[in-house]
C-alpha cells in the first residue's frame, strides 16, 4: 500500500465521494440510508478538515484517492471514523493496512483506540477483531444497535 497522506480541505470534494460510495453499503445492510457518513455534507466536512484535534488520512494510488480514515484525538484516546476503501478495491487488505499505518501515525500521548460500527457490519466487525479491538457495550440507534470496540497500545 502507497503511504497514507494527510488529507486537507482541497481533498474535501474527493473524500465526500469515497464516503458516500463506500458507506452505501452499511446503510443498506442497516435498513437506514440516514447514517452519519451518507448525511454529512460538503461543508460539514470541510469544517472536520480544517479542526486541529482531526487527524484524516488517504491512501492515493496513482493519484485517485481509494481510501481513507478520520481520527479525533481526544488525550490518551483516539477517535477512529469514516473508515472507506473505494467499492472496486475492497476485500484486497487496503482497510486493514491503512489502519495499522495510521496506528504507527498517531501522536505519543494516545494509548487507546475507539470506533463503532453498527451489528449488522459483518465484514467491519471481523476486521476490527482480527486487528485487536474488543467489545465495550451497545447502544441502540434506529431499529438496530452500535457496537462499541476498543483497542489498548503503546
Ligand atoms: C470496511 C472496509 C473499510 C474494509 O476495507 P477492506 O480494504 O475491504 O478490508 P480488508 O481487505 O483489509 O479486509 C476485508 C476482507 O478482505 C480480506 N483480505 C485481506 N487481504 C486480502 C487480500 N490481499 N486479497 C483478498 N482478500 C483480502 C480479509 O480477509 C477480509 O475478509 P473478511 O472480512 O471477509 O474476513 C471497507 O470494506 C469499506 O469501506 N466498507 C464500507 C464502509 C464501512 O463499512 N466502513 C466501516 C464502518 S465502521
């Protein structure tokens, strides 16, 4: 994989695009097409761009952008989100080593790692096993509950 990069506001329309393309799925297999990273637009993201205590990488290959993850660093704890890999080129290992980049990426006070992705994300929640986050609670949304995961380091 192509070393992740930092992705800042010129990259906003390009990311918007991979999000929504990506994230069609898991609003399908959740019966809920208003989810977060469908619903948030243009300037809502160019505001997340531009917060300081965000950190967002992409992963280029040949100059397209086919993947990308949002961190929100908070002390000892990041905030991992919008997790996206390009429809064509999922299922090949992109997810999983731009995750692992991004751990070696992260500044030194952080030691935990927090997502959630909704029960019905299988394949999300198999990858975030294999890569060693555990199950900290669920919480309802709509007709269907977030699993909460976590992942302790350093
Ligand atoms: C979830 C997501 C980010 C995973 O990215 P990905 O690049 O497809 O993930 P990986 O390829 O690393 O791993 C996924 C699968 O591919 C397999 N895989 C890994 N390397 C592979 C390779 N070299 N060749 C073929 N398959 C491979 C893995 O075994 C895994 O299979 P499994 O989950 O069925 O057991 C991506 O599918 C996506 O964008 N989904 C929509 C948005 C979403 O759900 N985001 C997360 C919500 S919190």
């Amino acid at each position: 994989m192509p070393d992740p990069v930092r992705l800042a506001d010129a990259d906003a329309g390009e990311l918007l695009t991979l999000q929504r393309a990506a994230f069609v799925t898991e609003a399908r297999a959740h019966r809920d097409l208003d989810i977060p990273p469908l619903r948030e637009t243009l300037d809502e993201l160019r505001a997340v761009l531009a917060d300081p205590d965000v950190l967002t990488w992409g992963v280029r290959d040949s100059g397209r952008l086919v993947a990308a993850v949002r961190i929100r660093i908070r002390g000892e704890v990041a905030e991992v989100g919008r997790l996206a890999v390009a429809p064509d080129r999922q299922g090949h290992g992109l997810g999983s080593a731009l995750m692992r980049a991004v751990e070696e990426r992260l500044p030194p006070p952080v030691r935990v790692l927090r997502l959630f992705t909704g029960e019905l994300s299988a394949g999300p929640l198999r990858l975030y096993a294999r890569l060693g986050y555990v199950e900290t609670g669920r919480t309802p949304e709509a007709d269907y509950h977030l699993v909460h995961l976590e992942k302790h380091f350093r």
